[in-house]
C-alpha cells in the first residue's frame, strides 16, 4: 500500500464483529453496529511542538486498537475500506 497519513494520524482497518451474541443468536447485517475495534495499517511521523520537536507516535502499525463510534473519515484505498483518524480518537491499544 502506498499510502501513508501525514502528521498525527493513523490508518485503520477495522475488525469484523462477531456474527452471533454470548448466547448463540445470530446478528442479521442490518443489525450489526460498526465496530470499533481495528488494526493500524499505518502511522504518520507524530504531531510537532510549538517549538518544532517532534512528539512520538504511543501507536504503530500492526498494533489493534479501540476507537470512539464516530471516529475517523472512511476513505477506500486498493479497493479496501478503510479509516484515516487522528491518534488522540484512538482510545486505547488491545
């Protein structure tokens, strides 16, 4: 994949939910919710200081992480969907 997120942004793949609940029911598609779990495809260089040092990315790729609901902007790319969020709307890594 040739694309990289610039600055303090991150790439994600989300991972697919489960298609039955805890009990054994089955979801129907019109019924599943997003999932806000993913995987990071790529990371950008981090964000820069006033003074311009740069800040560290705490994410990297590979690494699945939970997001907030509404997070992010879906983008397709080589046909894969995909989501271009920045890293403070990641919440935490799993």
């Amino acid at each position: 994949m040739a694309f990289k997120p610039l600055h303090d942004r991150v790439l994600v793949r989300r991972l697919e939910s489960d298609e039955k609940t805890a009990g054994g029911l089955i979801i129907p598609e019109n019924a599943k919710e997003k999932p806000a779990e993913g995987e990071i495809v790529s990371v950008g260089e981090g964000a820069r200081k006033d003074s311009g040092e740069l800040i560290a990315m705490a994410v990297k790729a590979g690494d699945k992480v939970l997001f907030g609901k509404w997070s992010g902007t879906e983008v397709k790319i080589d046909g894969e969907e995909l989501l271009i969020m920045k890293e403070s709307d990641v919440l935490g890594i799993l």
